[in-house]
C-alpha cells in the first residue's frame, strides 16, 4: 500500500544495525515499515523487516531521531 504524503511516522523510530527505522502510516490506515536514507534524505520503504521485528529493536537515541523528524 502507498505510503502516505506527507509521510507520517507511528510510534517511535528505532535503531536497525545503525539505519533509523519506523513505522509510516499507510493510505489505507494501516502501516508499512521504512528506513531513513540520508542519501535521499527521507524515508524509504522497507521489504526486509516487519513490523514484529521493528518493536523488538533498540530505540534510536533522542538527539539522532529528532534531528530526522
């Protein structure tokens, strides 16, 4: 499902091997899981991880997540 624009991220952003990841909220009122690209400097859509996997991840440290939101 289409990520919603602009994008809005649900819950908290966590830390997967150093990329801040979260989840977004979807046009049909769900949620996908994305990853911060700081090459684009936005958030990505991710196939590799679900949702399961990103509320067992570390949270990412408060200075980095704000710096992105």
């Amino acid at each position: 499902m289409a990520l919603k624009s602009p994008i809005r991220i649900v819950g908290t952003i966590r830390d997967w091997n150093d990329t801040p990841v979260a989840l977004a909220e979807t046009d049909d009122g769900g949620a996908s899981v994305v990853g911060w690209s700081s090459i684009n400097s936005s958030w990505v859509e991710l196939d590799n991880l679900s949702a399961a996997s990103v509320a067992g991840l570390p949270l990412l440290e408060k200075a980095r997540a704000d710096s992105i939101q």
